[in-house]
C-alpha cells in the first residue's frame, strides 16, 4: 500500500501562504527530493495550475526574473512527475495528468494507495484538509520557516478532529528551516 505524504511549508504561527515562507536551494532540494521519491502527486486544481504556472515555463527552458539557478531541478522534476489532480470543473490537463473528480474522492484515493509503489505526495491547503478529515493522510512533510506571518491561511484550518502525531524524523536545512516528518500516533 502506498501511503500519502503531504508535505507544506509554514511559518513559525502556521500561516501556509505560498509567498510567506523564505525558499532557498536548501528547501527547494528538500522539495525536489520528496517529488522525486512519488510515485505521483496528488493536488488540488488550484494547487496544481499554481505550480503549473510557476514551474512549468522554467522546466522548458523559460526564464523569469524571479528564477534562480538552483530553483531549475524543482521544476524539472515536478514537470516529469504523474500528477492526479481534484477538480469537478476542470475538463481536460496536459501536464501528465488524470483528472480526480471531487465526489470520488475517498473511493479513489483509497484505489490509489492500494497500488503497489513507494508513496503518493500531496500538498497545497484545501484539498489535504479534505483529506485528513477523511483519515488518508498516513505522513507530514511539515517545513517550518523561522518567520512570523501574522495572517493565514492556516495549516489544516477547519479540522474537526485531533490527530495526533509523532515525530519520524527530523532534518535542518539552511536558514534555520526544519522539515519535521509526522506520522499519525497509533492509538
């Protein structure tokens, strides 16, 4: 069975704004090696045309202001990887994609981790929220930025009940960033 890993970036207060956190080549490295250990990555629409718009171009050779040398191996990875994407409005994608629809959620992410294979990563906000309220989350990826937000959106806002957690592991990258690997405590 393969398990969902869903790995997020926060802030210090749990603000898991995409523009809050501090990305160096460290975390992308970190990001890039989680992509590349999937089997596929599992994302919201949202999340997905999000990392579509962003990383897309720079894996094919485009180039933007913001790029840095070391950003370019993310993007290349993510480019490569089987993605599944939730969206009961988009019709069609073709950045090696399947489309999940919303209302078969449960049924096919459960098909999914039945599958043979290493694990499938998962991240953004709403649709892992979905997911964790349904219990299919078996690990956390979370990377915590040494910075105060002061606003949201806030990681797993809106959860109805605890999960516990214990720690699996625990790596520092640059800048004081710490990605922290949770897996859910067993009762």
């Amino acid at each position: 069975m393969r398990p969902i890993r869903y790995s997020i970036n926060i802030t210090l207060d749990g603000c898991c704004d995409h523009r809050a956190g501090i990305p160096n080549a460290s975390t992308h490295r970190h990001a890039a090696a989680g992509v590349a250990g999937a089997d596929a990555l599992l994302f919201g629409r949202i999340t997905c045309q999000m990392m579509e718009d962003g990383w897309r171009p720079l894996a094919r050779g485009q180039r933007a202001d913001w790029v840095e040398d070391w950003m370019v191996p993310f993007a290349q990875t993510i480019d490569r990887a089987k993605k599944y994407i939730v969206s009961d409005t988009l019709s069609s994608s073709d950045w090696n994609a399947d489309i999940v629809r919303g209302r078969d959620l449960e049924a096919t992410v459960r098909d999914l981790k039945q599958q043979p294979g290493s694990y499938i990563a998962t991240g953004g906000v709403t649709l892992p929220l979905a997911l964790a309220r349904l219990g299919l989350i078996d690990e956390y990826d979370i990377v915590v930025h040494p910075r105060l937000a002061g606003h949201g959106p806030y990681l797993l806002a809106g959860l109805a009940a605890h999960v516990d957690l214990q720690l699996a592991g625990r790596t520092e990258l640059d800048g004081g960033i710490v990605a922290l690997h949770y897996v859910p405590r067993l009762s």
